[in-house]
C-alpha cells in the first residue's frame, strides 16, 4: 500500500495554486490503486464504529473544487464501507428563498453532524466566497443591510466574510468538530477532457450543462479566489489540503489515506467500557444465552 504523509498536501501560506502538481503519479497501476482504497476505507469503516461508540467528536468533511473535479464519485468511493446511520450527505445548490431569507452561514449550521457521526459537505460554506466573488451580482439577493449596489461589495465585505467563516469553523472545532476541508485540484486541460466525455457517452449527458462552458472562461478568476480563501481560512483547526485531481483513483486514495492518518492520532476516541455490574455478570448471561431451548 502507498505511503501518503498528510502534510505534503497540507496548504502553507506560500502556496500558489498555479505552481503545484495537478496529478499524482504513484507509479502503479489502476488496480492497485482500487486495492489500497478498498484497504483503507475498510479501516475508515472500522474507525468510525468506535467514533459513533465514543459519541464525543463529530468529524466534517468539505469537499471544493471546479465543475468535473470528482467530488461525486469520491463520496461514493471512499465512504463506501461506512455505516449508513454514521454519515450523511449534503450537497448545497443554488440557494433557496428560504435559505436566503437567513443569514449564509445557517444552511450549513442546520446540516453539521451530530456527536458520534460524520459529515460530508459536496460544495460548501466557501460558495459564499468563490461563486459570489466571482458574481458578486448574486449576493444582492441576500438583502444585506448596506449592499445596495455590486460597487458596495469591495474587498473591506470579502474580508469580513473570511473572519465570519474562520469564527464559524473555530466554534465548530472548540466544541468537538474535526473538520477536513479539501481542495480538489484538477487543471484546465483535463477538465475539457471530462466535459468532453459527458458529452461522447449518451449515459453521462445528464451532467452537462451548457453553463459549465460559460464558467470554465472565468477559470483563472476561480483560480485566484480559491488560492485567497484558502490563504485567509487553512487554520491547525480547520486545515486544507490540496488534492491533486485530474486522476480521480489516485485523488481518493490520497483523501482516505489523509482522513485515516488524522483521524487516528485521537488517542482518547475507544470505545466506552462496559458497566462494572454487567462485567462482573457476563458469564451469567452468555450461561441464560446457551441454555436457551
């Protein structure tokens, strides 16, 4: 099995998005890559039982990256193993009216994990950074006080939002939440290749939209959205990592293998001991057990 350190792919407040690998090469093959994923998630798996026993820690999971990046099918992969009842998906849309008749920050307060569980967020909080940054006419239909122009959203507002969503994950974390945010990395080029394939293979048209071609021209604005959120909000609490992605089999090995390293170093998640009065009968109820007609 690949050995994977958690920190080569942890953002540095150097990092400059541009400069690094979008691919993996682990020198092996398909197969084997398929093999070390079954491995570890099979491990995750294992872990989480004891989580949920322990039922002090909740652990989130945010998942970012462009339009074909892979974040479907690494939920699907990677959670394989889990029990159903100990995670939950969350996929954020385009915001309701509802949802938009409160402050950004609460659909995603209303979907955090409960103690014991995890949580996977497919697109996140940090849409309210990149996409609306990138069309900031879309904020205007959150009726803020004070905004009531695009020209009123200026860098002093993206600011203020970065403070907003660094408060938000430390309150998470001082009160039990592990959280894992991961940047999947996918260049320019491969994502042509995989729009291309949606629309070569009848079965894969669903996911096309003609959309995806309009925002694949603001890439390089993403790009410079994405590299400032990433700055202003990896913290020891709440860290990124940067995935490289344009080989989906390697990304998700990368992601489990990081999730794992991480998840382990809490000594104290075991699971709870049994009541001293029920211990000292076990023999009793595996004799009632056996004696059963």
């Amino acid at each position: 099995m690949r050995t994977i350190n958690s920190e080569t792919y942890l953002a540095k407040k150097t990092t400059v998005i541009k400069n690094l690998n979008t691919k993996e090469d682990f020198k092996v093959t398909d197969k084997e890559l398929k093999k070390d994923l079954r491995s570890i998630r099979k491990d995750l798996g294992d872990l989480q039982d004891v989580f949920y026993a322990h039922d002090k820690y909740s652990v989130l999971i945010c998942l970012q990256g462009m339009d074909t990046s892979g974040k479907d099918s690494l939920i699907r992969e990677v959670f394989k193993d889990f029990n159903v009842s100990g995670v939950k998906v969350h996929s954020f849309k385009v915001p309701t009216d509802l949802e938009r008749s409160h402050n950004y920050l609460w659909r995603h307060y209303i979907a955090l994990p409960a103690k014991g569980t995890f949580g996977v967020f497919n697109r996140t909080h940090y849409e309210n950074v990149l996409v609306t940054r990138v069309h900031p006419e879309y904020i205007m239909g959150e009726h803020i006080p004070g905004i009531h122009s695009v020209e009123d959203i200026n860098q002093e507002f993206w600011d203020r939002r970065f403070r907003q969503i660094n408060d938000f994950e430390k309150n998470l974390a001082e009160n039990g939440t592990i959280m894992f945010k991961f940047f999947l990395n996918l260049s320019k080029e491969e994502q042509r290749q995989r729009l291309l394939r949606r629309l070569a293979i009848k079965e894969k048209h669903w996911k096309f939209s003609p959309g995806d071609l309009k925002e694949r021209k603001l890439w390089e604005s993403y790009q410079a959205c994405y590299e400032e959120a990433i700055l202003k909000t990896s913290k020891e609490h709440a860290p990124w990592y940067i995935i490289p992605a344009d080989n989906k089999k390697g990304a998700r090995v990368i992601v489990a293998s990081i999730l794992l390293q991480e998840l382990k170093k809490y000594k104290d998640v075991v699971e709870p001991a049994l009541d001293s009065k029920i211990m000292a009968n076990l023999e009793d109820y595996e004799n009632q057990l056996n004696n059963e007609k």
